[in-house]
C-alpha cells in the first residue's frame, strides 16, 4: 500500500519545529499544514516542497499540547492532526533524548547520495559528533537547519557496509552506531540462470567417465533499480565437462 509519511516529534518552547512529510511513495500534490497552540489558536506555520514531499516548520510559544494538522491533496494524511507537545528547553544535555531518522542509516546505493536526520532539539545543550565508516572514506555534509535539527548526507562511493556513530556531548545516541547496507549501482538479475545436464541430476551413473550439463543464460541484464537497461539480452548456452569424483 502506498501512504504519505509524517515525522513530527516533541518541541522546545520558543525553538523551531521542523518535520518532514514524505510523498515519494504517492507522488507529487500540495502539502498544507495548520497549527493550533493549546488553546485553539492559529500558530504560524510554512511549507517547503522537498524533491520527496516537504518540510513543515512553526515555533510553540508557550507550553502545552500543539495540534498539528497536514493535508495532502486537500484531504488529511494517516493519523492526522498530529499532537505535538511543547515543554521548556532542556538546559542539561541528555544524549537519550537524540533521534536520528532516514534512509540512509539502513541502506543506499553506490555513487548515490545516502540522506538522515538528527534531532537534537530535546537534548539540551552539547557537541555533535558524527563519523561515517566504510569500505573507502565518505564525503559528508552537514546542514544545519536551525533549532537543533540537522540534515546529514553522505556519498558511498563502494557498496559494503557502512557505519556511522553519532555522538551528543561524547555520549552516543540511541541505537548509535547505525549500520547502512550499501548495494552496487548496478545489479545483476540471475532469474533467468538455468543449470540441467547428467551432473547435476540427484540420480545417474558413475560409469561415465565424465559428466556433463548445460549451463542456460536467459535475458541476464545489468540494470539499475530493476528498470529496463535497454541492451539486447542474448541467449548464450555453455557445455562444460567434468571428470567425476570416486
């Protein structure tokens, strides 16, 4: 089922809220946001398009619940009004209280830019650390989006494992280190792969003094994202003989 994603998290009394609502799944439409402060009244609020949906930002100026309503095409996304709570900065650091999101803590593509977010606005005061590593060093950006919210980006240029560690106030967050599985920018379809012949049957004879099977290449494409490469894919049949084992 295809859905329209928002991530809105708890708010610091006086500090920007910036949450993100991912429309890659649906499609492009206009996003709205509209917000109430405790008691009733409009909060305001901004939408910024995103390549994958938007981001929606407002500042609480006084504490309490805060509801927060996100439409998409007009109509209401999943579980919306949001309610969002906003409580006095913290003025201790708290490196429990960091939350980092995004894809590119699970996963990614080679050559391809890998995107999270860290949100500190809970924390209270304190240094962020953020090291990548992977198979060959990462290029990192880091923009910071004002209030304690940053958007991280780095560039695998080899698929592998990569790792990153975040730290708030030399204290790593939860769940910290994050481990990303990055796959090549081009993958190989082995659906078509057949293997038939005498030696890989489960029953036969030992008196032939060799084996021999068939090894059937069928429309074996390199594609990227599993879309059509365009290449003419060329049926190829290879005959290989093997001396058998007694």
């Amino acid at each position: 089922m295809y859905r329209c994603v928002v991530v809105v998290s708890g708010a610091a009394t006086g500090r920007e809220l910036v949450f993100g609502v991912n429309t890659a799944e649906v499609g492009p439409a206009p996003v709205g946001v509209n917000v109430l402060n405790p008691v009733g009244q409009p909060v305001p609020s901004s939408v910024e398009p995103k390549p994958d949906g938007a981001t929606g930002k407002f500042t609480p100026v006084q504490d309490g619940p805060h509801t927060v309503d996100v439409t998409y095409a007009g109509a209401p996304v999943p579980g919306s009004p949001f309610k969002v709570q906003a409580m006095p900065a913290p003025t201790t650091s708290d490196a429990s209280k960091v939350k980092a999101y995004g894809s590119g803590l699970t996963t990614g593509t080679a050559s391809k830019p890998a995107d999270f977010t860290i949100d500190t606005r809970m924390a209270g005061p304190g240094g962020l650390g953020l090291t990548i590593d992977g198979p060959t060093e990462s290029k990192i950006e880091c923009f910071d989006k004002g209030g304690g919210l940053f958007d991280v980006r780095y560039w695998p240029t080899e698929p592998g494992e990569y790792t990153t560690n975040i730290l708030f106030d030399e204290q790593p967050i939860p769940h910290s280190p994050f481990r990303a599985q990055v796959n090549p920018a081009k993958m190989v379809d082995v659906s078509g792969v057949k293997v038939y012949g005498n030696g890989v049957e489960p029953t036969g004879t030992t008196a032939v003094p060799t084996s021999h099977y068939h090894i059937s290449v069928l429309s074996v494409c390199m594609c990227v994202y599993g879309v059509n490469c365009g290449h003419t894919c060329k049926l190829r049949t290879s005959s290989v003989h093997k001396s058998p084992t007694f």
